[in-house]
C-alpha cells in the first residue's frame, strides 16, 4: 500500500512544477516592470502609468496616452489674478413714490416722507481676471468691475497693484484692465474654434481668501446660448463645460491641456447661485476680438447685418412651413440695413457666413464678432428651398461703414459722444450716461443742447454706453425725448425730431 502511494508521487510533483509555471507567467504579464519608461507601459498598466505622471514635475504639454493636468495648471495659476472693486459712498437724490404724490395732493407741496437724498455705504466686491501679455494689460468680465471707483489687483504671488480700465464691453460682458509692471507671467491665446466636445479643459480662478482655484471638467458644448440677458450679456455663444465654477471665478482662465488660454469663465447656470453641473466660459476667438479693439480705439468696432433674427426651430419651421430645421430667420431689417440693401429679403434663411456654417443665432453672433464695419462677407441663404450667395458689406450699430476713431467717442447729427468718466457719475449720483463732448451745427444743437450736457435716457430707456446710443437712435423714427443733466447739476428735457441718419 505504501509502495503504490510513493509511485504516484512523480506525476503529482510534475502537475505542481506544470501550475507554477502557468501562475509565475500570467503574473510576469499584469505586474509593471520597474525599469520600463511610464510613457512605454502595456494597456494593462496604464492606472499605473497615469499614478505615476501625476507624481512626476510635469516636463511638457499632457498627451493622450498620459492625460495630466499639473502642466496647465502649473501655466496658468501665475497668471489668473484677484481683482477687488471698490465703490466710494456716493449721494443718493430720492425720487417721489406715487404714495408720496397722493399725501402731497392732501398736505401741498411742501410734504416731505423724508430726506431727499442720503449717502450709501462703501462696499466691495471681487472676482478673477487673466494676464494676457508681460507688460500687464488684464482681461475680465464687464461684470466684475462694473461701475467701480477704484480697482485693486492683486497677483498669484501676493503682489498688488492699482488697475485702469482700458476698455469695456457690455454686449459680451468683456472688460480690459492695465496695471504698470512689466515682465509679468501671462497665458498665451488658444484657439477656441478647435475645441472638441468631450475635450478636457480646466477652469482657474483667484477668488477672495482662496488664491487660485483649479478645477477640470469637459467641454459640455459650444455656442451654446444661457439666456445671459438678463445680466446685459447680448452676445451670448458660449463654451459650456461641467469644471466647477463660483461666485468669485468669474473673468477666471478656462485653459486646454496645453495651458493656454481658450475661454473667460463668466457665468453659472443654478437654481442656488451656487455651482450646479453648469458654467459658461466666452471662446477666445470672441476675447481676442473684443479686447483688441478696446486696446486700440476704446470701444468695439461691431459690425452688423441689420436684421431682426429669430432662431429655426421646431415652433418657427411649424409657423413658418419651413423645409429646414437650422439656421437663422430673417424676421425683417432696421432702417439704412446692410442685409437688406445687399438683396436679403424676408423669410430668408441664414445658413453660413464666408462658408463657415451657422445653426442658429448664437453662432450668427459670434461669425460676426470676427468683422469690422465696412468689411465685406458672403452670406450663404436657403431661400424658399434654393440655396443662394449674396456678398454684403457690414455696418456698425449707426447703419454707417466706418470705423469709430478715437478713444471712446462717436459722432452723431454734429454732437460728439465720450463715455462719462466716473468722477463725474460719482458727483451727479448716476447710474448712466454719456456726454457731448463737442458739438457743432445738427439737429442736437438746433435742439438747444449744448455742450457737456450729459445725455441719461432717450425716451425712458437709459444710455449706459456708446453703443447703447447708436443701437437706440438706430431704432427711432419721429419724436424723440432727451433726458439729462449738465455737470452744474441742472437737470434739462429736449425733443429732436429724428429720422434716417
């Protein structure tokens, strides 16, 4: 019996020495080897691989085999600043309440509810902003710095620095800053046309008490449209992504995995105010548009079509019996419109400007956004089911060809117009307005205005920019009611009879 027993025990040693073999392979294949590079690993050891580049000083760009986002974060933190607006106590006149006006009809003139004016409290308020260029000149949202006395920034090293406003621009909520320094860290510009839906992208702001932020997401999706206006935003095609956004990030750097720049973080969408899956960030393409104007003339050269648009979809082709489903509709035109001098008619349907196609109104916006007034662009149209070119050549916002000169200023019916400095607003207690500057023979000195009168609304609606202005007389036609104040303080009323400019 024992002989038989130990006369087996060659074939069962020859199993064990055939499972070894087996087991000490198959562990050889999904155990890394020490010494082989971490950009040369299998697929089986690639979360190896990716714990590895995170650790390691990142030495260029992220690639896809070895994704990582140290490389732009450590590019653009030394480059996204903290920006603190001040706003001065400022004198507040009070109006009267219709309930005022009943008890003056009881007690006469002389009633009063209560002082006229009283004086507001200082404040602040923050956000981020982006070096664009080592001698210090700082994009960042309108909305950060808007209406501010005084503006501070402060650097990712702790440095600090009075800002001066170059340029602003409400439509795109676009502002451009410059602080003296030279030498600065500074991210260059990406191009935003390139991004791929699904792409990496991280948002870095500087928000009050946390210095800079990095948070990484994807692009969401592009021209997207997120109802801004009711923050004054009238350019609205935006990169959407899901990096995580807060109050304090806007005018922050969205950046691809090269570190460079392809966004202006400006806007979440949250039924909180707080982050909830969605932030809005304006492309570069928009940014380098905008801000070069700002930083040669002051003010945007914006060049439009002249149309009143609507959006193709499924409402409108229903509405309409349209046989497309994209696009933009060309509901009608303003007076003098480059659209409709060059042969557009409505119910056309706008689908590509100089080949580039449009889908809807937001990528309308943002084709137009890369033109000057007076340069020329072919618009493709579907016209009754036909598609049709037509060469048009673009306007600015007075239905004129040329370009704005000057530092701010526009020229209108013999009066020119500059932005109100803020001393000024600060002293008269406004909100809005902008001021003749010089004035000669048209229809605002036949009014009786003179100089330095500082124009607040035209017909209740209140001029907070150049633009505003043009866009406003633009769309009148007859009587118009000019309100204002001179820097006397003395309030004054005009009516200009208006018409084709």
């Amino acid at each position: 019996m024992s002989y038989k027993k130990q006369k087996k025990n060659p074939y069962i040693i020859s199993l064990v020495v055939i499972l070894c073999t087996i087991t000490l392979r198959v562990y050889s294949l999904a155990t890394p080897h020490t010494n082989q590079p971490a950009g040369k690993q299998s697929a089986i050891n690639h979360q190896h691989s990716i714990h590895l580049t995170e650790l390691a000083v990142p030495s260029g760009p992220a690639t896809l085999e070895s994704p990582s986002f140290t490389y732009a974060a450590q590019k653009a933190t030394p480059a996204v600043v903290h920006i603190t607006a001040k706003y001065a106590a400022k004198v507040i006149q009070r109006g009267n309440s219709a309930f005022e006006e009943m008890f003056k009809q009881f007690f006469g003139e002389g009633f009063e509810m209560g002082p006229r004016e009283y004086k507001s409290q200082p404040g602040e308020s923050y956000g981020s902003g982006v070096i664009i260029s080592e001698d210090g000149y700082i994009v960042t949202n309108n909305h950060v710095i808007n209406k501010a006395d005084q503006l501070e920034v402060t650097l990712d090293d702790n440095r600090r620095y009075t800002a001066k406003v170059v340029g602003t621009d409400p439509d795109t909520d676009l502002a451009l800053l410059k602080i003296e320094e030279k030498k600065l860290s500074f991210l260059i510009f990406g191009d935003s046309d390139k991004l791929m839906v699904g792409e990496w992208v991280l948002a870095v702001g500087n928000p009050f008490n946390l210095t800079s932020t990095v948070t990484k997401g994807i692009v969401s999706a592009k021209a997207r449209r997120a109802d801004a206006y009711r923050l004054g935003i009238k350019i609205e095609s935006f990169i959407q992504t899901d990096a995580a956004v807060n109050p304090g990030n806007s005018g922050g750097a969205l950046v691809n995995l090269q570190g460079e720049l392809v966004g202006i973080n400006t806007l979440i969408t949250s039924p909180t105010g707080a982050f909830a899956g969605y932030s809005f960030a304006i492309p570069s393409s928009i940014v380098q548009r905008i801000i070069s104007d700002l930083k040669k003339y002051g003010t945007v050269q914006r060049a439009i079509l002249g149309i009143f648009p609507l959006d193709v979809n499924a409402d409108l082709v229903e509405e309409k019996k349209l046989k497309r489903f994209d696009g933009v509709y060309v509901n009608g035109f303003s007076e003098r419109s480059a659209a409709a001098e060059a042969g557009l008619a409505e119910g056309d349907i706008i689908i590509a400007i100089n080949n580039t196609r449009v889908k809807n109104l937001a990528q309308l916006h943002e084709q137009l956004t890369y033109y000057q007034p007076g340069d020329k662009v072919n618009v493709l149209l579907d016209r009754k089911g036909k598609e049709i070119t037509i060469p048009v050549t673009l306007k600015n916002a007075l239905n004129e060809i040329k370009i704005v000169h000057g530092q701010g200023s526009i020229e209108v019916e013999g009066a020119t117009f500059e932005t109100l400095d803020q001393t000024t607003k600060q002293k008269l207690g406004l909100k809005a307005g902008i001021q003749i500057k010089a004035i000669k023979a048209g229809k605002w000195q036949q009014a009786g205005i003179k100089k330095g009168f500082i124009v607040v609304a035209i017909d209740k609606e209140p001029v907070e920019t150049l633009d505003k202005l043009a866009t406003i007389l633009n769309s009148k036609k007859g009587g118009i009611l000019i309100e204002g104040i001179y820097p006397n303080g003395k309030k004054e009323y005009y009516g200009i009879g208006w018409g084709d400019l």
